[in-house]
C-alpha cells in the first residue's frame, strides 16, 4: 500500500531511512545525528552490501540526509528545494557541508532521500549540480523521491514495521481540503473583507481570556487582532447565507478536525502563537490553492475568525 511520509514527523522519517539504510547499505548505518553546522547526517564506513549493486558496491564512507516534507505533491524541482538562482534552498544549505566533509576526508559518497517526487531531467541536474560544486563523481551521489521509496518500502515491507511509526509521536496534521473550499468560495464571491467596521462584532469568551487560556503571547494578539478583526464580520455574514450552506458545511467540517488535533497535540507548542503560524505553514505546503499569494491573506483571515468565534483553542467554560 501507498506509505503517507508527509503525514510522519522529521524523526519518524529518518528512522525510516536508517532502516532502509542498513538493509542497502549495511547493519553499521549510524543513525541520524547533528552535527557542528547543524545539519543531521546518518553515516555508514565500510562496503556497502547492496548499492548501488552487489557487483559494483560504494566502498568508504557514505553520509545519508532524509528531507522530508509535510507537504502534498512536492517535487525535487521545486525552488524551495533546488533553484540556480538561490542558495537559500535544501540543496543550495547541502553544498557546503557535503564540501567541507569532502576536504576533510568525511565522505567519499552521498544519499539523499525525500519524500518529494523526482523525475529524470531534475535528477539529473540536480546531481550534476552537487558534483560541480563540492567535487564528487556523479556515480558516488544518490538521490531518492518518492517512487524508488515506494519500490523500497514493497523490496523491504519489514522496514515500516521495524520504524514503529506511532501515531501518538506524529506531528499535529490537518487536511486542507475542507479550508481550501471555503477561501475558494469566499474569494471567487469577491467578499469585502477591506471596509472597516464601524463596531466590532460581539465575542463569546473575551479575547483577552482566550488568549490567557491558550498561552497566547500579547504581541502576536494584538498583531492578529490589528490585521483581522475588521474582517470577521464580513467571513460569518458570508457563511451564514443560505445559498452558502454548503461552504458552511466545509468550515465547520474544518474547525472540528482542526480544533481535535491541536487538543490532542498542543503540548508539542510552547504557545498558541507557536500552533497558528504551524498551521499556516502546513497550511499553505498542502494545498496549492491556499499558497497562491492572492490567498494567503484571506487564509489568514479564516484562521484567525476560527480562533475569534471560539471554533478552535480552549474556551472558559462558563461561557463557552
């Protein structure tokens, strides 16, 4: 069956790849450590036992990197990961430390695995690109998407068994199919979300209280309550329209899967300020729709409306 990697945690992840390291590789992969520069590396000294064949196995020492992504449908190719024209890039943050292992005799080959897709032209490139700058053969460097891990994952099925993936040491994950369809709807009706309102509209638990009870910090408070209070008024008269009840449907499908999961997973914040800017990261790597600029802002909006009208983050109880 289809392995969710964007649904596991980086930790989960890079179980994953050591497992699946130690049966390519061998039994001696060391596990995934930072290292001075920050950057985490498995390791693995000796002759390989599988790749890249039996016949002609790598021979030294091999350092593996695992990216992984929350994110829907990502690609090698994508400017976040690999761009000619940014070093503020996953490859582009790789270059000097696969340099500098290199000059100090570290690594002899390298694997990198992630769970984006990869076609041929980008890994091409993309190796080609690493062996210019840090002066690696081009047959010592390894990169894997998500197609040959599928084919992994069914060569090897013991290896996800072996990784324990626990859903309780998952991260707080959410769809954003449901919040999709109600910024679409909300945006294609051209809602003025801009007029100011003359009277704010009436709260349920005080913002203030909110806050308190969700650890909510005063400078993102009053930030979010600057940039989008004016707009609540207009997202509940939109979802309250009877020709929109089955974007209404959506939102309340949203609140409840989001409001479930932060409770469940609030511990791994330090604060609600912490879950909210989570959430629109998640947000906006999941759905295409929610990272288009003209959305972002309208995102926002629904977000913080959830947290006003008391849809998600705790409530005082007398008054909930």
């Amino acid at each position: 069956m289809k392995f969710a990697y964007e649904d596991l945690s980086e930790d989960q992840f890079e179980k994953l790849i050591v497992l699946l390291c130690q049966r390519l590789l061998g039994m001696s992969v060391k596990g995934f450590a930072k290292g001075p520069d920050g950057g985490r590396d498995a390791k693995f000294v000796g002759t390989a036992e599988l790749h890249p064949s039996r016949v002609a196995p790598w021979a030294g020492t091999v350092i593996v990197q695992a990216k992984h992504t929350n994110g829907y449908n990502r690609h090698f190719g994508e400017a976040d990961f690999y761009s000619t024209k940014s070093q503020d890039t996953v490859i582009g943050k790789e270059i000097p430390r696969i340099t500098n292992l290199r000059k100090e005799g570290q690594l002899d080959h390298y694997m990198l695995f992630a769970n984006r897709r990869l076609a041929g032209n980008a890994d091409q490139v993309i190796t080609q690109h690493i062996a210019k700058e840090c002066g690696l053969p081009e047959g010592s460097i390894y990169l894997c998407g998500l197609e040959q891990l599928e084919l992994f994952m069914k060569q090897f099925p013991e290896v996800p068994g072996l990784a324990e993936l626990d859903p309780v040491d998952s991260p707080l994950i959410v769809s954003p199919d449901e919040l999709a369809i109600v910024v679409e709807a909300i945006a294609s009706h051209e809602v003025d979300l801009s007029a100011v309102l003359d009277a704010p509209p009436a709260e349920r638990t005080s913002y203030e209280a909110k806050n308190a009870l969700n650890n909510m910090t005063s400078e993102y408070a009053a930030a979010l309550r600057k940039r989008y209070l004016k707009d609540t008024a207009q997202i509940r008269a939109f979802l309250a329209a009877p020709e929109n009840l089955e974007v209404l449907k959506s939102y309340e499908a949203a609140t409840e899967e989001f409001h479930m999961k932060i409770i469940s997973k609030r511990k791994d914040f330090q604060n609600f300020d912490a879950v909210m800017e989570y959430l629109l990261d998640l947000l906006f790597q999941r759905d295409p729709i929610l990272r288009q600029k003209q959305h972002k802002r309208l995102t926002r909006a629904v977000l913080f409306y959830m947290y006003w009208n008391c849809d998600i983050g705790e409530v005082a109880d007398a008054e909930a």
